[in-house]
C-alpha cells in the first residue's frame, strides 16, 4: 500500500500487473521479471515524470508490450529482466518527451493575450493565403499551384518537377500570369474610379 515513512520519503506500493491489457495476457514469465525490477521502475518513474503513482498503469503497457513481442519472437529474448528494463526506459523516455510538448496556455479566451510574437505573423500568412486564393479564383489552376508551391518555399526546379516543366517554363508561364493579373486588377481599379 503506497504512503510515506517515517522520514517523509514516499513508501513502494506492492506490485501488482493487471493479468490482461487491451484483451491480451500478460505473459507469467513477464510479470516475474517485471516484479523484479519493480522498486527500479517505481523510483525511475518519479525521477523522469516526477509522478510515481502513475507507475502501475504504466507497467501494465509495458508489461503488455513485452508479451506481445515475445510472442512475436519466440526465442529471441536472452533476459528477459533486461528486455523489460529497457522497455521501460524507451516508454519513460518517449512518455516524457511527448508530455513535454503540451504546453498549457490557460483558459480559451486569454490563448490569444498569451501568444508569443510569432502570432501576427502566422495570421498575416493565413491572410495572405485567402487573399491569394480569392484573387486567383477562376483562373489556370496550373497558375495556382504554381502559387500554393511558392507559398511553401519550393523552388522552381522543383515546381518544374511537379508540373512536368522546366524550371525556366514554369517561372516564365507565372510571371505572365502575375502580368495578366496585374493588368486585369488596374482596369477593374479603373472602372471603378470612372464610373
């Protein structure tokens, strides 16, 4: 039973594998190795995640894990003792990584108060891009892939490549188009001023 001692130090619960995960057995021989590095695998979980009562839902996937690849593998494992060691090192250690990513941000309304300067500019691009799209609607789609491709920092050998063109076509064919849009927007600039 978890708790603390005398000195304050947390206490090592008993050992426990649930006997199935995810409808699969735990292999017998898997739980006995499991047990045995069980207070290493209790510590190494508050060390890493600095939360050991998570350490007997995380032995039940690793364990799971284990019997399934001995399964698979029949013969292959030397010690079993060191397969589930370092099963649970790459867990942990995938486990932390991933948790490390989320980053809380606080309630829906104060995410955007709480944005970082990079913000602005990805908006400005998510601008650019319906703008672009509006502008280019009903033209050569050819054109608008073209434009999507630049968008995303391709060069023009390789949006040749994607177009089966050379680099120096599909350059030349979007800079006409931009001409052809740009003369088209001045006379509907015009018209608008004229009338």
């Amino acid at each position: 039973m978890p708790g603390q001692s005398r000195d304050g130090q947390k206490r090592l619960p008993d050992f426990y594998l649930r006997p199935t995960v995810n409808g699969r057995s735990i292999d017998a021989e898997v739980r006995v190795a499991f047990e045995q590095i069980w207070p290493w695998f209790w510590n190494y979980v508050d060390q890493q995640l600095k939360d050991s009562d998570r350490a007997a839902d995380l032995a039940d996937e690793i364990a799971y894990r284990v019997s399934k690849f001995i399964e698979q593998h029949p013969g292959a494992v030397r010690s079993l003792v060191g397969l589930c060691r370092v099963a649970a090192v790459n867990f942990i250690t995938t486990t932390k990584t991933r948790e490390g990513r989320v980053d809380y941000r606080g309630l829906s309304q104060d995410v955007e108060a709480t944005l970082d300067s990079n913000a602005p500019e990805w908006s400005g691009d998510v601008e650019l891009s319906v703008y672009v799209d509006q502008v280019l609607q009903g033209h050569n789609p050819m054109i608008r892939e073209m434009l999507e491709l630049r968008l995303l920092d391709k060069t023009w050998d390789e949006i040749g490549r994607v177009l089966d063109l050379t680099a120096g076509q599909a350059r030349l064919r979007f800079r006409r188009a931009l001409e052809g849009l740009r003369e088209d927007l001045t006379r509907r600039r015009f018209r608008r001023g004229g009338s």
